[in-house]
C-alpha cells in the first residue's frame, strides 16, 4: 500500500498550483492601480545634471482617461501626478475644466526631455495651455511642485 500512496502524494504535489508571476510582491507593485481613478500606477523620474525627482504617476492611456484627466480630484500628493503618454508625438492642448486643483503641466518632447511648462494653471479655467513643439507625453503635477524641485526645460523624463 505504501508503494501506492507515495507516488500518488508527489503527483498529487505535482499539479498544485504554483504562484503566478503577477502574485510576486514586485509585480504587485508595478501592478498597482490608484484607488480613486483606477488608473495603473507607474514610477516616472525626471532627471536633470544633478538630480533626480522620483514619481508614482497615473497612467492616462485611453481616450476616455485622457479627457478625464485629474478632473474632479482634490487631492494630489507631492510625489504623485498624471501622464499623458502619446503613441505618435503630437501638438498638445490642455485645459483645466472641472479640475479644482492648481497644476503644473509638463510638455515632454519626442527627445524625452521637458520642452515647456504651464506653472500653477488656474483652476476651472477653459484656457487653452499648448505645448511648443511636438510632445511624446504630458506630465500633471501639483501646481508649484516643478518650481520647488526646480524642474525646467531640457530636464530628462524616464518612464
């Protein structure tokens, strides 16, 4: 009976399910979704000759997120923000409707580097703020924070 029961305990172990990749707490991680937009959430650096500012930032990849946008949100932690990202560089134009925070819009262009900035954009205003050149994506921050961190044009943007 012995000799029965063990090879079909080790095939028995054989078929438990093992841990999918996306179980791992580092896939977890980079998995994660912002609890009020639903949007995945990434790590994004801007980089200038010195430093490095790190960032969690949601994704705004479809039509749909991107016309929402930080819409409606009063809240934005220091180290968080938006992206915009483009799959084909583009002339961009944003505006602030139904937005009640204060941002700091950040044009990337297709060389990956910040071509401009909208500091502090007015809350609720239908303003039209547009990008000098072509922008492979769009970062939102809270308003001031590009300042703060001295964020200008040239600075290098990883995601």
């Amino acid at each position: 009976m012995r000799l029965f029961v063990i090879p079909l305990l080790l095939s028995l172990a054989a078929c438990s399910p093992q841990p999918s990749a996306e179980a791992t707490p580092a896939a977890n991680a980079q998995a994660a979704v912002h609890p009020v937009s639903g949007l995945r959430i990434i790590p994004l650096t801007v980089i200038d000759s010195d430093k490095r500012h790190e960032f969690r930032v949601e994704v705004a990849a479809t039509p749909e997120q991107r016309a929402r946008g930080l819409m409606f949100r009063t809240e934005l932690g220091p180290d968080e923000g938006m992206l915009f990202p483009n799959k084909t560089p583009a002339l961009e134009s944003f505006w602030m409707k139904n937005t009640p925070l204060p941002l700091d819009i950040i044009f990337i262009g297709v060389d990956g580097r910040v071509s401009n900035i909208a500091a502090e954009t007015v809350p609720y205003s239908l303003e039209s703020i547009p990008s000098t050149g072509l922008a492979s994506a769009v970062l939102e921050l809270p308003g001031g924070r590009a300042a703060e961190l001295g964020i200008a044009p040239g600075d290098r943007v990883e995601w």
